[in-house]
C-alpha cells in the first residue's frame, strides 16, 4: 500500500507536468511518393499522431520544407528524378 501512496502522491505536481507536455509534442514527417494513393493512404494514417505533411516529389518537398526541422522522411526509393 505504500507504494501505491508515493505514486498517487506524484500525480498533479508541476514537474509531472512538465514532462507530459513534453510527451505530447509531436514528431515532424513528411512523407513523398508519386503514387498518389500511396501518399494519401500513409499521410492520413500518420497524421492522427504526428505533424505530417505529404508531397508528390522530392523536388517539391525540398522547395516547400525546411529540412532541419524534419524528423522523419519517409520516400518512396524509386522516386523519378532521384
């Protein structure tokens, strides 16, 4: 039972807080297929947990996105032009 107590005790201090917002910033993808419906059908399911954005080329993805603030980039590895 003490153990269950110091647990409880935790909950609702301000440093718990602090690490849930931290928990619930969402990792940058993009994600850059020419198969129209390959894009949409991964973009629509990442997006429910993710800051995703999806593009048709590399080019277009290079032109529209600032890289270093990107943490995953998922591509098709038969891109035209790549």
């Amino acid at each position: 039972m003490g153990r269950h107590a110091a647990v409880s005790e935790r909950v609702g201090r301000p440093e718990d807080t602090a690490v849930s917002e931290t928990a619930r910033v969402k990792a940058n993808i993009v994600v850059i297929d020419d198969d129209k419906l390959v894009n949409d059908l991964i973009y629509r399911i990442l997006r429910k947990e993710y800051n995703a954005r999806g593009y048709e080329s590399a080019e277009e993805a290079l032109r529209s996105e600032n890289l270093s603030a990107v943490d995953v980039i998922i591509a098709d590895v038969n891109l035209p032009g790549m």
